[in-house]
C-alpha cells in the first residue's frame, strides 16, 4: 500500500542529497520512503530541482575526499625531515 508524501518532506529529503551530499539508502532509511521512489524523484527532476541531483551529491562526496586526502598529503610535506 503505497502512502502519500507531502511536498515538504519531498524537498526535505531531496535538499539532504543535493544539498548535503548524502547517500539515498541514508536517507530513505531515515525518512521511511523506499530507494525507489526517491529515485524516482531525482530521475523526474527532483521538487524543484534538475534531473542531475545525484551527479552533484556524488562530486559533493568525492570532492570532500580529495580535501581530506590533500590535507593528510599537506601535513605529510610540513611535517619535518628527520
């Protein structure tokens, strides 16, 4: 039986991923709305949105990798010879 989602908590869920970067599985779990029908979402435009909001969250993620990566490599370089 399916249930009727309200606007809000659409753009809630979609913002979580296009805006904070977050996995669908994360936050369906969270919310209690099935994988599917996010997907759904996104590939429909999302609320409001575009039809890339799943390309965007993954550069978000992959981006913060490469910062946390360039950092440990920085810190590796100040740190001092022995």
């Amino acid at each position: 039986m399916s249930q009727a989602i309200d606007l809000a908590k659409k753009q809630t869920i979609i913002a979580k991923i296009k805006d904070e970067g977050r996995r669908v599985t994360e936050v369906a779990t969270e919310y209690g709305v099935s994988t599917k029908t996010i997907y759904g979402w996104l590939s429909n435009g999302g609320v409001g949105g575009d039809s890339s909001a799943l390309e965007i969250a993954r550069l978000k993620r992959e981006l913060e990798a490469v910062y946390g990566v360039l950092g440990k490599v920085t810190a590796e370089l100040k740190r001092p010879k022995k």
